[in-house]
C-alpha cells in the first residue's frame, strides 16, 4: 500500500514537527494541535544513549530544551546521544517557546509515544530519521525504528523519510513494506535522479523549494513517485506549487 493511499484529498498539508509556528516543536501539544488542520504530521528521530528513539529535531540539548538549568545534568555535556532516555525525560522543552496560550510543561516523546498517539488519533506520520552517521551504533536506528514500528502495527501508517539514503536502503531490506522517502539537499539532472530514486524504491520525493523544477516532478509523478516540498509558510505559495503537481506541502503555519 502507498501512504498517500491513505488520504482523500490529492494535495496534502504536512504540520512540519507538529503546529511548530504555535507550539513547541515536536512535542505533544503541537501534534495534537496540528490534528483537523494538517493531512499528517511529520516528525523527526534520533537516538538517545541507550538506544532509544526520540522525537527530537537537533542533535544538542540547547535550543529547545531547559538543559541549562540542569547542573548536574550539563555535566555530561549537551549532545542527546550522550544522555540516557530516562535523563531525557527531566527536560522541558516547551519554556523556551513564546506562546499567547497557556499549555503544560512538554517533555521529549519517544517514538512509542507518538506512534500510540497517532493510532489513537487515526492520523498518519512521516517520521524523518536524522543523519547520526558520526556515531558508531548509528545503523541500529534503524533495527530499532521498524521494531518499534512493526510492534504497535503501524506499517502502513508511516513513511520513513532521510537525507542518509542509506537508512533508506536499510529499511527497505528489513521491511518491504514500508513507504520511504528521500530528502535531498540538491537535485540532480532528472535522468539521474529518476534512475536513482527508482533504486532506492521511494513513493516521494522531498526537497526544497528552490529546487522544485516543473520537469521533474512531472517526470517523477508519471513513474508514481511524488514529489514534496518544505518548508513553506507562505499560503500564497501553496497553491502555485500544487498547480504544478507538488503533492504535499511541509508547514509550520497551518
């Protein structure tokens, strides 16, 4: 099954880690607030010291957590991969964010959070998993990611996303079955690129607006792979893009 089976609508809204314009990125308050007003949230993972998947974007503690405030906990440094999961859990990372509205203290989600979240909900994820290439247990993010994944049955729910291409290829030789999508910094000439993205069997392609190019996304949606475009907060532009053909739009502003 394609993911973007899963939707009515042609184009698609993707609340870009949750309703991030609003809402503290990544964590609950923003994906819940993101529901109603996006076709799918889209999120990001990395892996925590003792393997753990977490929803968090950056690889260091400081922009949107309170890891300042920890002493004892800034003692090892600010980096995730060098904190336990259970250490992460002390954190908030909502106080940073300046907000109108009044909400509860946020805390780091795990992967098993927002997957039970989303069954629960009956909305869709693209869970993008970040680069951890410099770390030596980085390729057990993947193992990790599709067990978690496989054990709340959410396989047809996701789409697995990266701009490491080889996560891609690991998890389609783990896991079939499972939608992935290439992120690319840069796009190359459209004979390359369609060849390639065939290789990798990805069901979309996503890149920045900069790059979109006409030719090649109607290149790519006659071999049915779509292509998806971040991160635009201008409305204005998202119509002009769907015209084109661009399948999903990513978001902070819904």
């Amino acid at each position: 099954m394609n993911f973007f089976d899963n939707f009515t609508n042609y184009n698609l809204i993707a609340a870009h880690r949750g309703y991030s314009f609003k809402y503290p990125e990544n964590s609950m308050i923003a994906f819940k607030k993101s529901i109603f007003k996006s076709d799918f949230i889209e999120c990001d993972i990395r892996l925590t010291k003792d393997g753990i998947p977490i929803i968090f974007h950056d690889d260091d503690l400081y922009r949107t957590s309170n890891i300042r405030e920890k002493k004892d906990l800034l003692k090892k440094g600010f980096l995730v991969k060098d904190f336990l999961y259970d250490e992460l859990l002390e954190l908030d990372i909502s106080s940073w964010f300046s907000s109108d509205e009044n909400f509860s203290i946020q805390y780091i989600l795990s992967l098993d959070d927002i997957l039970k979240f989303a069954i629960s909900n009956n909305i869709y994820l693209n869970l993008e998993i970040k680069d951890m290439s410099s770390i030596d247990y980085d390729f057990d993010i993947v193992v990790k990611i599709l067990d978690i994944i496989e054990k709340n049955s959410c396989q047809n729910r996701v789409l697995i996303s990266s701009f490491n291409h080889n996560y891609l290829k690991r998890v389609k030789s783990i896991n079939p079955i499972i939608n992935i999508a290439a992120l690319d910094y840069e796009v190359y000439s459209s004979s390359d690129i369609l060849a390639y993205l065939k290789s990798l069997d990805v069901v979309s392609y996503h890149i920045d607006f900069s790059l979109v190019n006409k030719t090649l996304v109607n290149e790519l949606l006659e071999n049915n792979i779509f292509t998806n475009v971040y991160t635009i907060n201008d409305k204005s532009i998202r119509k002009d893009l769907f015209n084109i053909g661009i399948k999903s739009i990513f978001t902070d502003i819904l």
